[in-house]
C-alpha cells in the first residue's frame, strides 16, 4: 500500500492489505478514476478522511446471465408496477443514493466531493445510472462506472419494495444482451447474493477485467 502522489500511477493490485487497500491519498479527478477502474480498483472512505483505493480479494460479481428473478420479482415485472430507465436522471440517483438511510451504517461514503466527481465521470460519458419510476417519482436506481464489457456498480437505493432489485436485474439483463462479461459488486452482501451475485477471487476478476480492458473509457 502507498501513498499518492500527483502521479496516477497506481501499485498492483496484488499489493494490497488483507483487507483489500490498495493505496492511500490523491484526489478524485476523472484522470484518476479511469486509472483506477481499469486496473480493478475503487474508491470508499468515509466522509474528511483520506481516499482509500481498493481491490478487495474475493471479489463479489455477477455473471449477468446467472441473474436470479425470484416468482414474486417476476410478478412484480409482469404487473408493471415500475417503468425502467438508463441512464437518464444520473444526478437524481446519486444524490439519493447519498442520502437513503441503510442498516448498520452510520452516514454516507457519497459526499459532495464523490457527487461532483461522479456526476463529471457521468458528463464525460464514463458513470452511468439505472432509474426506476413510480407515478413519474424515483423510486430506486443504481449508479456505476461504465467499462464496456464491465459495469462496476458503485451504490443503488430503493425508497419503494423491490426497486432496487427492478434495477439491478434491468442492469443484468441488458448487460447479458450487449455481452458484457461482469457487473462489479465490489463486495458481499446478501441482498447481492440473493440476486444471484457471487465471490470469486480477485485475480481471476483481473483476467476477465484485463482481457478486454480498451473498453468504453
């Protein structure tokens, strides 16, 4: 693990701490996000401290056609109970994304600073977003970084049952038709899992990442 300099540059991923930290400091212009999902590697600290820069090992993905759609998300689809859109309310999604409240968490990682340099990655065509509707309300959605044949997902909220879940499945099976080979997770958990998402370790990730790493950036 090392410090940041003004240079991009960062270590290997195989450098990392056991708990997946990669490197300290920096900023987060959009030079450097680049850089940092190509080789595999996010950003999340929490709120006035130092950026930390992660690669978590194992690393929690979904293979997009191994989505799983339970009977009643099923139901839920065929009732049109929500109207589904890409990318097309980026701001709104993140900024909700900050605010929604989540158990064992106190506060949010989103701050300003992670808005304005998401919202310019989303500018410069790189993040982009899942939004669900109700009655023309947001109601849930999911942002990320756009590789090209990976989708590194970043946070989703959900202010309504099942919106969260509408989106990441929308993301899933738009990612199966246009062959995206992953959607990112970054890390377990079992609302993830249950959604048919699963670890695996973080160097095979890195061989599907760095196989086709020209992507849409």
């Amino acid at each position: 693990m090392i410090f940041l300099t003004e240079n991009i540059k960062f270590p290997p991923v195989h450098t990392a701490s056991s708990d997946g930290v990669v490197a300290v400091g920096g900023d987060l212009s959009p030079e450097r996000l680049k850089e940092a999902y190509r080789q595999g590697i996010f950003p999340w600290f929490d709120q006035g401290s130092l950026i930390l820069w992660w690669s978590p090992d194992p690393r929690m993905v979904l293979y997009p056609s191994e989505v799983k759609i339970s009977k009643s998300m099923r139901a839920v689809f065929r009732k049109k109970l929500f109207k589904i859109t890409y990318n097309t309310a980026f701001h709104q999604v993140i900024e909700n994304c900050a605010k929604i409240e989540r158990n064992e968490q106190d506060g949010t990682w989103i701050d300003n600073d992670m808005i304005a340099a998401y919202t310019k990655l989303h500018d410069l065509g790189w993040a982009k977003s899942v939004e669900v509707w109700h009655k023309d309300e947001l109601v849930g959605g999911l942002y990320g970084v756009d590789l090209g044949h990976i989708f590194c997902g970043e946070s989703m909220f959900s202010k309504m049952s099942n919106a969260s879940k509408a989106a990441f499945i929308f993301l899933a099976e738009k990612a199966e038709k246009e062959n995206y080979k992953l959607i990112d997770c970054q890390l377990y958990t079992d609302h993830l899992a249950s959604l048919g998402a699963r670890e695996i370790p973080r160097e095979v990730f890195m061989s599907i990442l760095e196989s086709n790493n020209l992507g849409s950036i």
